[in-house]
C-alpha cells in the first residue's frame, strides 16, 4: 500500500472516531449553491443540463448537501463526515481537489464541539507530520459590536454583509466618513418628488404600474420611499469619525492571539462595549489549543471571516508556510437559511488533503 | 487549401458595411451563393476564404481559433468565456453597430442612481425578501465581472435568451443588464441606465485570433489584410 494511501486510510480513520461517513452524490443540482452563495461562488461551478432542463454541477464542496440531506432526515443532531473529490472553476481552467471533513450538527454544547473539531483538524495535520499555524477569526465579537456601537441602523446589514471581504470593507468605511460621497437626489424621470410619505408612494406606485410592474413581487413601494428618505437623512448626517476610526482600527488587529485579544479588550473599555463572552470563549479555546494540541503559533485577524453571511461564531483556519491546509468555524445560521425553523449550531472543517500530501514532513 | 479563414456577419447592415470596408480597401467580398450561402471569397486573394456567419459565432470561433480574423462586436468576444477577451487581439474599431451594455434598473426605484445604491439595496434585499436580487441578462461574464468591480456579491443571475427588458414586468428579474444602441427600447419597458451603469461601449469591430497556430505564410497574409485595411502593426503582435 502507498504511503499517500495509507495516511488517507489514516484521515478516515479519524472521521469514523468522531463522525459517520455519508455518500454525497458526484453530480449535484445547481440551484442551491446559487441560492445560498450567489454568483460569486456561482461562477466557479462546473454546470451541465440534464434533458429536463434542470441544471446540475458537479460537486464543488460538500457542507451544502450534507445539510439539506439532514434537515430532510428530521433528525435533530448528527454528526457527518466525508471524502472525496471537489470540482471548482479556476483561472487557467477547471481543477478538481481532494477534500475531507466533518460536520457536526445540532450538538448542543458549543464549546466542547469546537474542541472536538479542533481536535480533528490538528489530529489530520499529524498524520502528515506538519505542525500548523492556526489563523483564528471571531464572528460573534464583529456581530456584538455591530449590537451595540452607536451608528444609523440601516448601515448595519450593509456592513455586515462586507465582513470577510476587506477591500469592499474599507470602501464602505471611507464612503460612510464622508459626507459628499453619498449619491444624492432622485433618480428618475418624474420630475420634481413630492415630500409627503403616502404622496410619494403613490407616485411610486403610479410609475410601476405604468410599466407593467407588479407592486409585490419586488422592491415595494413602500420599500422605494422608505429608502430614499432614508437617503436624504443619512446625506444630512454622517457616520461620527471616531466611529468610523473605531472600526477601522478593530479591523486592523492581527497578530499573536492572546495579545490581539487584549488590544480589543482596551478598544472595548475604551468605547464602553461588553465584548466579554465572547472574548472569553475565544480565550478559552485559546488555552486548550496550548495545552491539548501542542500549537504553539495561534494568531488572531479581526477582519477574518469567510465571506459568507451564515457563519456566526468563531471561524479557523490550519495553515502551514501561508499555504491554507484546513479551514472551518461555526455556521449557526446555514440550516435555518435552508429552512429550518430556528438557528441549529452547526461546526464544521474541511481538509485539503492535496495540500497536506505536499507540504508532508518527512 | 486556402491559408486564412476571415468572418463577416452573415445580413443585415453589419454584412453590408463589414462589406464596404473591406470594398474600401480594394478586397472586394463576393458572396456567389448569395444570401443563402455561408462561404465566400476575397477577389484576387486565393489564399483567403470568407466565411459568412452569425456575429456570436463569429466571435465563438475567433476565440477557439478556427477563424483567423474576423467582424463582430466586443461585447460578444467577452460573453464567449470569462477570458475570452485574451485570446484575440482587437485590431481596429470599424465605427458602426455601436451598443453600450448597461445596468438597468426599473425607472420607478426613485432611490437608486447608481451603482453604489445598487449595492445597498442588495445588501438588504434578502432580507426583505428572503431572495438573492435577480439580474436578468445574456452577459454572464461582462456582469459578474463588473457588479465584482462595485462589490456586490448578494445577487444572482437569471440567463436571458431573448427580450431581457422584459424581465422586470414578467416578474423574472429585479433589474437587467443588455445592450442598447438609443435606449429606447429601455425606455420603452420603464427601465433607467444607471448613471454609472455603462458596463462596455461595444461596436463592429476587425478581430484577429491568437489561438491560431499560424505558419509565416499566414502571418503574412494576416499582416497584408489588415495593412490594406490601414492598421499599424506592432512586430511582435
């Protein structure tokens, strides 16, 4: 047997202590990985249609259907893990990818399933003789300043929507300190608008009909007027500088864990927020990191998070010589996204095991 | 076996002034077949045979390479594949079939001018509707390209064959991205471009293929045609 065979039997293994494995289909509909991610994930797909027109594309990861399958099993936890091969659209054409992984679904205590996962992504990493680096992320300290920092509630989904992506990021924090970048005035071509609320909408109203527009099946009118009053205040009044600067400033620590931690823990004091609980979560895994897993270098980005809204707590990722070997988190909200009727917990961490087999040690 | 394989638009004005410029520059195209037939020739150019195709065909085959040169629109080469556009060289905009493509929203979003607008009522759409925003439109690439551009990520897209301005009232789409030559087809459905919506200003224009593997023969004949036609060439193009 190969070596590369053996430490993949060995990967398995490691999935059977903590997971059972599923069978995820090769050839997956397309629609939900639109549905969920969006074109910019979209666009990476591999697509072909069947005979019926339903468009299909070849499996490019597998936390997906891996949770439709359990929410249609109505069970209430489960813990799934699989290996196989992944497809996704590159620059210079299409690749396919090893990967491997868990997810644990439904478990109740939070933390002790993070401490499971991360005993699996480190165990994964030994197999190949590597000692990581782990990159750690915090969504739920972004989300719990967004709660309580003191700024238009109409910004905040914006700003959390642009959370792990740092260039959009940085544009909307400029845009929002200053005040003659805001697009003002109407668009339009009806002339001069009127200012009271139901006149406008009736307007709104009037233009969408005239146009053949249904009055529900998109924006509203309702929704139009809301957001260009909305408009008009926020070019009255801007975003205060200093938080702004705040912001900018929170986003910026990366660095040693512990001591990225303790930076916050002064910005917090200094704005009077309560970042306490999940500080502390996140030193506590800090420590069993020390302890139980033997890492030594754990570093913290504040601007770190995949990009994708449903992720909620703290996020990972395993690396080694800036290459990324493992990455996974907390995504509370993906099973309610997809129709469950509450947030579920949901932790999960996927390997690329390409990626493993060459940076191995010796 | 004839060396250099040119496209032009099989009807229409595009056939009749991709024509006249190269009338212009004493090759005159005959079509023996007349309009029905797909194949033609330069006179007094044995080593160059004509071809009369559909511009997104045209476009298809400049990208592939089993077209050497050939007329059709920018906004095509792009629409073929995501990087497309490195697999040609644009030689010389021609100054006809000029059309932007464009953002487009519905006339009646009083609160959207541009595309930064866009950008926040994707951002709350999902919210409110529990949907990604949907764009309706036939140029995948050119719009995931440039909403990337204006960082938008929170929509999708509806492919559109035909009549994509129909799309908002139809209820299959939010807004559209299309080309439009007046903007009075847009005008017409209650659409509005975007102050900073044009996405491309495309026209007819003289293509040349780099996937082709030329002999020096070829490369020859390539430079002679688009000498005739009046273009600088760089050498090592």
């Amino acid at each position: 047997m190969s070596e590369a065979n053996e430490n993949r039997n060995k990967l398995v293994e490691l999935i059977k202590q903590k997971a059972t494995l599923s069978d995820v289909p090769m050839l997956l509909p397309a629609n939900p990985f639109f549905d969920l991610a969006g074109e910019e994930f979209g666009r990476r797909l591999l697509l072909t249609n069947g005979v019926n027109d339903v468009e299909y594309c070849l499996r490019p990861e597998f936390t997906l259907p891996i949770a439709i399958e359990f929410l249609a099993s109505k069970k209430t936890c489960a813990n799934i893990g699989y290996i196989g091969k992944i497809f996704r659209q590159r620059a210079n054409g299409p690749s396919e990818f090893l990967q491997a992984g868990i997810e644990f679904l439904g478990q109740e205590n939070r933390n002790e399933t993070l401490e499971q996962m991360f005993d699996f992504a480190v165990s994964a990493t030994k197999v190949y003789n590597i000692k990581p680096q782990i990159l750690l992320g915090s969504v739920e300290i972004f989300e719990s300043i967004l709660e309580q920092i003191n700024i238009a509630k109409v910004w905040l989904p914006r700003i959390r929507h642009r959370f792990g992506h740092a260039d959009a990021m940085s544009r909307l924090l400029e845009r929002l300190s200053d005040p003659h970048g805001a697009s003002a005035g109407a668009g339009g071509s009806t002339g001069s608008l009127p200012w009271k609320e139901d006149e406008l909408i009736s307007v709104i109203s009037d233009q969408m009909i005239a146009a053949g527009l249904s009055l529900t099946g998109s924006r509203t009118p309702q929704e139009i007027a809301n957001r260009y009053f909305e408009k008009q205040q926020l070019n009255a009044s801007t975003v205060p500088s200093e938080i702004i600067g705040f912001l900018q400033n929170y986003l910026n620590i990366n660095g040693e864990a512990n001591s990225a931690l303790e930076q916050i823990n002064i910005l917090a004091n200094d704005f009077s927020l309560d970042l306490q609980a999940p500080l502390n979560r996140l030193l506590d895994q800090i420590a069993l990191l020390k302890n139980e897993q033997g890492l030594e270098e754990i570093l913290f980005d504040a601007s770190f998070s995949p990009a994708l809204d449903y992720y909620t707590g703290i996020v990972f990722e395993l690396k080694n010589n800036n290459e990324t070997l493992a990455s996974g988190g907390e995504y509370n909200r993906l099973l309610e996204r997809l129709g469950a009727a509450t947030q579920i917990n949901a932790t999960g961490c996927s390997l690329w095991i390409d990626r493993l087999e060459g940076a191995e040690n010796e | 076996m004839s060396d250099i394989i040119l496209a032009v638009p099989s009807k229409g004005r595009l056939e009749e002034l991709s024509r006249a410029i190269f009338a212009e520059a004493g090759m005159a195209i005959e079509r023996p077949g007349g309009a029905r037939s797909y194949s033609g020739n330069l006179v007094g150019y044995n080593n160059i045979s004509v071809q009369f195709l559909p511009a997104s065909e045209i476009a298809r085959e400049l990208v592939r390479g089993s077209v050497d040169i050939g007329i059709t629109g920018i906004d095509l080469i792009y629409e073929t594949a995501e990087n497309a556009i490195d697999n040609v060289v644009l030689a010389c905009e021609l100054g006809f079939g000029q059309a932007d493509v464009v953002v487009a929203i519905p006339d009646a979003w009083i609160d959207v001018t541009n595309m930064r607008d866009l950008s926040d009522v994707a951002a709350d759409f999902s919210n409110i509707h529990g949907r990604w925003l949907r764009v309706a439109t036939k140029y995948v690439h050119l719009t995931r390209q440039f909403f990337a551009q204006h960082q938008i990520a929170q929509y999708q897209i509806v492919q559109s064959v035909g009549a994509t301005e129909a799309a908002p009232s139809s209820g299959a789409a939010d807004l559209i991205v299309d080309i439009t030559s007046t903007g009075s087809t847009l005008k017409a459905n209650g659409l509005r471009i975007l102050s900073d919506g044009i996405i491309l200003k495309s026209e007819a224009t003289l293509i040349v293929s780099k996937s082709a593997n030329w002999t020096p023969a070829q490369r020859m004949t390539i430079a002679q045609i688009l000498d005739a036609i009046g273009i600088e060439q760089n050498e090592d193009e």
